[in-house]
C-alpha cells in the first residue's frame, strides 16, 4: 500500500500513478481518488521510499512507439 501525503491529509492507495498534470490512486483497478491539473507537485509527497507508479497507458504508447522506431531501423538496414 502506498501514501500520499497532501495538505496534511493521507491517502492510500494500491497504486498511485503520477501524470503529466495529475495525480491518482487505484485498488483493484478502481480509481479510488484523482488530483487533475497540477501545476506545481512539490505539495505531494509519497511515504519515504516509495515511488510514483507508471500510467499503464503512456506506457504501453512509449513502448509500441519505440518497437515502430527499431521495426524502421530493421527495415533501413540501420
């Protein structure tokens, strides 16, 4: 379980999966609690030792992206 901590309030959360602008937390899948259009972060702080989990989505994007980059590299002889 990680935390957020946020204006002096705790949130827990299984995952907590910072954007480019927002901040959300998920068990099971569910959001459970969204923070959208940060401007700044430096506010949110997750427990000691704990990291920021990756957006499932940007991930999968940023990962067919670069297999289409190495599949054209192949295909130029590169």
């Amino acid at each position: 379980m990680k935390i957020l901590n946020f204006s002096g309030e705790t949130y827990q959360a299984e995952k907590i999966v910072k954007t480019q602008n927002s901040i959300i937390g998920y068990n099971n899948n569910q959001e459970i609690f969204a923070f959208r259009g940060i401007n700044d972060f430096s506010a949110f702080q997750l427990s000691e030792g704990q990291e920021w989990d990756v957006d499932e989505k940007v991930a999968e994007s940023a990962y067919l992206l670069d297999l289409d980059f190495r599949i054209s590299m192949i295909e130029l002889g590169v």
